[in-house]
C-alpha cells in the first residue's frame, strides 16, 4: 500500500509591488509542499477572487493603496475563518505589530527576512502557532523604562472614528454606545500613546496606517 503525501499548503499573495511579489512567489515555488495558487497587486480584486483561491495561508502587504492589509485581513477572516494570515510589511513599529495581531493576522514578518524565514513562518502558522520574526518581537519588547500598552480592538474603532474628524456625540452614535463611554475610551487611547491633542491622533492614526483603505 503506498503512502499518500499531504496535499501542499496553498499560498495567496497579496502586494501591491509587483518585483517583492515575484520574488516571493520564486522562492515559495521550490518547496514541493508548498503551492502558490495566486498573486494579486490588489486586496479588492483577492478579496473578490477568494473562493477561487481557495488559501490556506496568505501573504498580506500591509499598505496597499486600495484598501489596507488590516482592513483586508478583517473582510478574509470574516468570509473564511480559517484562513492564516501573515503580514509582510517594511514597518517594524510596535504599534503596526500590536495593529496586524489584534485585527487577527497569525504572523508579522518584515520584508527583509531571510528567504527561508518565509517558509518557516507559513509552516508555523499552519500549526496553529503565532509568528513573529527576530525583528517584530524585538520591536514589541518594552524598552528599558517603558511599558506602553496596545490598544484594544474597540479602542482602535474609536480612534479611526476620531482622526475622521467625528465628535465624541457623531461616534457614540455610530457605535452605538454613550458619550461617556466613547469620552473614557478616548482618555485611555490618549493614555496608551502618550498622545494629549485630537490632531495627535489623527497624525498617529495617519502614520501608522490606521486610515488605511478609507479614502482619507
């Protein structure tokens, strides 16, 4: 009786940058268990493909002009639960970390990494196992003196509602919650960032990617 081998892990890929997508894709292809059924320069057009795709893992950019890897990863997850997400990105800030995992992505990885790195990352996340590469974990460790805490995922709802421009009154009805409480939520962001203007958080909002794929 001959033994079946597992079926390859099927990998989307999702950037918007056409050489780093080729490049990725090159890489991944020389893996027998591994199996590229897509790359796509658009998160609109994967999203619409999907089901056709039909991925195991994707590999998500996180800034993509259309509509932003966050919001993607959100839309993915909603239609097909049991996809792995992992976030390939040039940022290694904390707050884009902390972002990509609270929004449900299994893994972070920078852009950078060795090529191997990639594969070991996909193997993990098909694991169950999150995935942080050397420089994503080092960016979320607190430095010497500092302890800044992430913010939740209701927290950062309130905060793209308040760098739209939005009254505490406009996102209280929106989300359908009280002022006071929309009012302590923008206390605790303001706290959690070390931010005490409105203008500093929608400046923070806009550098860290928060507006992503709303049209601001």
């Amino acid at each position: 009786m001959t033994q079946t081998s597992p079926d390859p892990i099927k990998v989307l890929i999702i950037d918007d940058h056409p050489m780093v997508a080729e490049g990725i894709q090159s890489i991944l292809e020389s893996y027998e268990d591994l199996s590229v059924v897509g790359s796509c320069n658009s998160a609109r057009d994967a999203i619409a493909r999907l089901d056709h795709f039909d991925p195991d893992v994707i590999l998500m950019d996180l800034n993509m002009p259309d509509m932003g890897g966050l919001t993607a990863t959100e839309i993915v997850l909603e239609r097909r639960p049991g996809t792995r997400i992992l976030i390939l990105s040039m940022h290694d800030s904390a707050e884009y970390i902390s972002s990509a995992l609270s929004h449900g992505a299994m893994g972070y990885i920078l852009k950078d990494v060795p090529t191997d790195e990639i594969k070991q990352a996909i193997d993990a996340v098909m694991a169950g196992d999150q995935y942080l590469c050397t420089g994503a974990r080092g960016s979320l460790q607190p430095k010497e003196g500092e302890a800044r805490e992430a913010l939740t995922g209701r927290e950062q709802t309130i905060l793209l509602q308040l760098a739209q421009g939005k009254s505490n009154k406009d996102v209280a009805t929106a989300l359908d919650i009280s002022v006071r409480t929309v009012e302590t939520h923008r206390k605790n962001i303001k706290r959690k960032l070390g931010i005490s203007s409105t203008a500093g958080l929608t400046r923070y909002a806009m550098e860290h990617g928060v507006l992503q794929g709303t049209g601001i």
